[in-house]
C-alpha cells in the first residue's frame, strides 16, 4: 500500500521538523546559559540533549512504522541505528542556521526543508534533477536518508553508500557549528559565585 512506499520520504521529513524545532529551544537554552558554563561544555550538553532526543524519538517513529506498515521486525530495527543518526545530522543542519540566526534561523529553516523535499530522491533520481536541486541533494541529508530507507525496505541496492554520505553531511554540519562557536560566541567572564 501506499504507506509502504511513502514512508520512506515522510520518516525523515518528520524527523526533519522535529529536529528543526529541537533545534531552535536548545540553542536558545545555549545562549540563555552562555557565560555561566563553558562554551563548549554548552555545546557538548546541546548536542547530548540532541542525541537523547534522537533516541526517544526513535523509538516512537519506529513503533509507529510497525503498528502502520507491514515491514518485517528485522528491518525496522536497521532502519533505527540510522534514524538516530538522520535526526542528529537534521540537528546540526537545523542548527546552523540557529546558531547564526536566533529563532529566525526556524524561519530560514523552513525553505531548506522544502529544497530537501523535492530534492530527496523520491519523486525524482537525483540524474533528472537541474544542477541547483542535484547541487541540494548532495548537501543536505534528506536524500541520503530517503535513498537509504529504500534500500534497507525495498532491497534495490545497497545501503552503504548513502550511510557514508550521511556521516559525510553530519561531519560538515558539526564542524560548521563548532566554528560558529568557536568565532561567534566568545568566552564570557564567569559570573562570581
């Protein structure tokens, strides 16, 4: 049915906006709590909130996909190592544009979920693509994950190559955000107890 072959676009895109929202409330509690701890004490405490995050969510989404579809239990359990590994890079992609930006980094968010929407490879493969959107697929994590959840359900190829480009996305995103952090928020005096 048609929840069978959806579902490997609509998985990451929820996860996208939940991460999206996760996003804007931890970097918000980051500059709340900038200058009373560390900065990249903060950092790693955003990134452990996102993590737990990731799992609970994980979890849910994949009880959801078994009460919903008739995938085998073997597969959904693959599918979750790399769902947890989706949402973290979500994460720092999201948070990017919220670390620059503030709350208006959600707004500047929203579009860059769209791209990624007509750029995931489920419409469309990524050979038929213009070069701006085929440019958007290989940047952004959505296609990786899409891709990568056909294969593990639909066994059409294999699943590596798209595990490989989403570590790829995840290490760029967290490298962009630790340079937000190391050049945008500098140290601040500790406040003296």
């Amino acid at each position: 049915g048609m929840q069978n072959s959806m579902l490997p676009m609509f998985l990451p895109m929820a996860s996208y906006v939940g991460a999206m929202i996760a996003s804007i409330q931890l970097i918000q509690a980051y500059r709340q709590n900038h200058g009373k701890v560390s900065r990249f004490k903060l950092f790693g405490y955003v990134q452990l909130s996102a993590f737990i995050i990731a799992i609970v969510s994980a979890i849910f989404e994949l009880i959801s996909v078994y009460i919903i579809t008739d995938l085998k239990t073997d597969i959904i359990l693959n599918v979750a190592g790399q769902q947890i590994l989706f949402y973290m890079t979500a994460f720092n992609v999201c948070a990017i544009f919220t670390f620059l930006l503030g709350q208006a980094g959600g707004i500047v968010n929203i579009p860059v979920l769209l791209l990624q929407s007509m750029t995931n490879g489920a419409t469309m493969p990524r050979e038929m693509m213009y070069g701006f959107y085929e440019v958007v697929s290989y940047i952004t994590p959505m296609y990786y994950a899409v891709n990568s959840y056909y294969a593990v359900m639909f066994g059409s190829t294999t699943q590596s190559p798209f595990i490989l480009g989403l570590l790829t996305v995840f290490a760029g995103a967290l490298l962009i955000n630790v340079l937000i952090v190391t050049f945008r928020y500098k140290e601040q005096p500790m406040p003296k107890q």
